[in-house]
C-alpha cells in the first residue's frame, strides 16, 4: 500500500488496497490515520457497489441517514445519488436539478446536523466527459493563514448552521415542506479542533445563517471573508 500526497497541503493518493474487500485492521488503521492527516484521500481503479461502500463506511462507526430522503418522505438510506438520473434512467425533475445546485456552494457536509458527520465517502460510477468535477478546499489550512489575532476573534464565536437558509439560496422550492418542518437550525463553534492532530480548522460554508451574538451585518462580512458564497 502506498501514500503519495496530492498537494503540499492536504490530500493524498492512494494505491495498493482493495476497498471492495474486507480490510484487515493494520490497513484500516492506515486508512484511518491517512484521513486526519491528510483529510482528503483519493482511491482510484476501485471496483465498488452499493454493499461494498456501506460494508467500508461502517467500519468508522455509525451510518447517517442520507437528509433528502429522510426529512422529505422519512425513507432511511444510507447513500445519496448525486447527478440528474434516478434509478430507472429517467432525468429528475428540474426542481430536484435545481435544487442540486446548491451542491456547488462551499460546504461542510452535514454541518446542519447537531452532531455532523466525521466523513463523507464519494463514490463515481458515471462521470461527465467534460466538467463535474468535485471540488475540495481545507478548512485547516485556511485557519492556519489566518493572523494571530483574527486567530483569537473567532476561537470563541459559534455559528448557526441553517439547511434551509442555505438551499433556499437557489430558491425558494429548492427545499420541501417536511424539510421545512423538521430540519431547524444547530449551534456550531467557529473553530473546531481534530481531536487526534490537535489541528485547529475554520468550520465554515454556505450552510452558516449567522454568528451567535453578533450584528448581522458584521456577521455576515466575517461568514464571507471565509466562505464567499
């Protein structure tokens, strides 16, 4: 097995594992400690399905519910599909394509969500010739240039992340009634720490409505010094 860092910064390659096979602990191991090192890992050449993604992604402890499907019509799956064919080959809806766009705002996923997931997994079984790409950027890094005394501004500050303020951004029917009901906003400090590295990180993206206690014309130009979406 082999590491091969895809940027000075974050974001490695690897190569000489078979995630479509149970792992044993030594190479999960590396796996794991690969994410909180790098935070980015790319896994190419991979033969996976369904059950082989899930089989892999219970290893780092339990599943979270795919939010669509589950705040919309309370069905639980674990994937989501992110492209503009459903499962019989049919192109959605322009709602639900529109609704998508709002995928390609900066965010954190799950950052609405109390506890927010500790990883998300990307699988591509299709690809477009041309753009589609999936974009990343690192939180670490960007709290590391930050100065010494914006440091200390935001250790402190807790952000109010708000699913709906964010989809609603591309508009109004981006999100559906049931979500409107169900999803409400959390509490999140503004900086958080990897508990394994000790590194500091801005938790930031589209999904921040606001700064807890500060005006919101001050808020909003701090949210868009770090995420300009």
């Amino acid at each position: 097995m082999n590491i091969d860092p895809i940027h000075p910064e974050f974001g490695a390659r690897f190569s000489g594992v078979d995630l479509s096979q149970s792992l044993d602990e030594s190479t999960f191991a590396q796996i794991n400690e690969a994410i909180n090192r790098y935070s980015i890992l790319l896994f190419e050449d991979q033969q996976m399905n369904d059950t082989a993604h899930l089989e892999f992604t219970r290893r780092f402890g339990q599943l979270e519910e795919e939010h669509v499907s589950y705040y919309s019509r309370g069905e639980v799956t674990y994937i989501g599909r992110v492209g503009n064919i459903d499962d019989d080959g049919n192109k959605v809806s322009v709602r639900q394509i529109k609704a998508s766009t709002g995928n390609e705002m900066w965010h954190s996923d799950s950052s609405f969500r109390e506890i927010p997931a500790m990883y998300s997994m990307l699988c591509a079984y299709q690809v477009p010739d041309e753009a589609g790409e999936t974009e990343f950027a690192s939180a670490r890094a960007a709290y590391q240039r930050l100065d010494q005394a914006t440091q200390q501004q935001v250790e402190d500050l807790v952000g109010i992340h708000d699913y709906i303020y964010s989809r609603t951004k591309v508009g109004e029917d981006a999100v559906t009634r049931n979500q409107r009901t169900y999803m409400h906003p959390v509490r999140q400090r503004l900086v958080r720490q990897n508990p394994l590295t000790g590194e500091r990180n801005v938790f930031v993206g589209s999904h921040v409505k606001e700064i807890e206690g500060m005006p919101d014309a001050e808020a909003r130009a701090l949210i868009a010094k770090y995420c300009p979406h």
